[in-house]
C-alpha cells in the first residue's frame, strides 16, 4: 500500500487514506489480475506483462483505488 505520512508541529500525522493499484480484466465481471500495487510504473508493467502473455481478445487496465480511514 502506497501511504504517506504528514508532519504537523514537528509530529507525524497517520494518513487518512492510502491509494494503491489493480491490473483488472476491462469486461464485466472485472476479474482482477493482481492488487495492491504501490507504484503506476509497477502496474504499468504488470499490465504489459499480462497484454504480452495473454493471446484471447482480453482487453486489461489499471484501476487506482483509494481507501479512506
């Protein structure tokens, strides 16, 4: 998980939300490949991976997700 913390007054704040990436299948039911993905460059390369590897007519994306505390 991508995270990031804020100082305020010289203290370190727990973030309120975190984002991460999914390489997904772009057709219902959106199958998902691989999650929990911290970089876009990591899931970019993930994604050709799977376009490289998969001959069907599969159509494949990035999804980025944010989660809030």
């Amino acid at each position: 998980m991508a995270t990031s913390s804020t100082p305020v007054n010289g203290e370190t704040v727990k973030p309120e939300s975190y984002t991460f990436f999914s390489v997904i299948e772009n057709k219902a039911p959106y199958k998902i490949v691989e999650t929990d993905i911290e970089t876009v460059e990591r899931a970019r390369a993930i994604l050709a991976k799977c376009s490289q590897s998969d001959r069907t007519s599969k159509c494949f994306a990035i999804r980025k997700e944010t989660i809030f505390n």
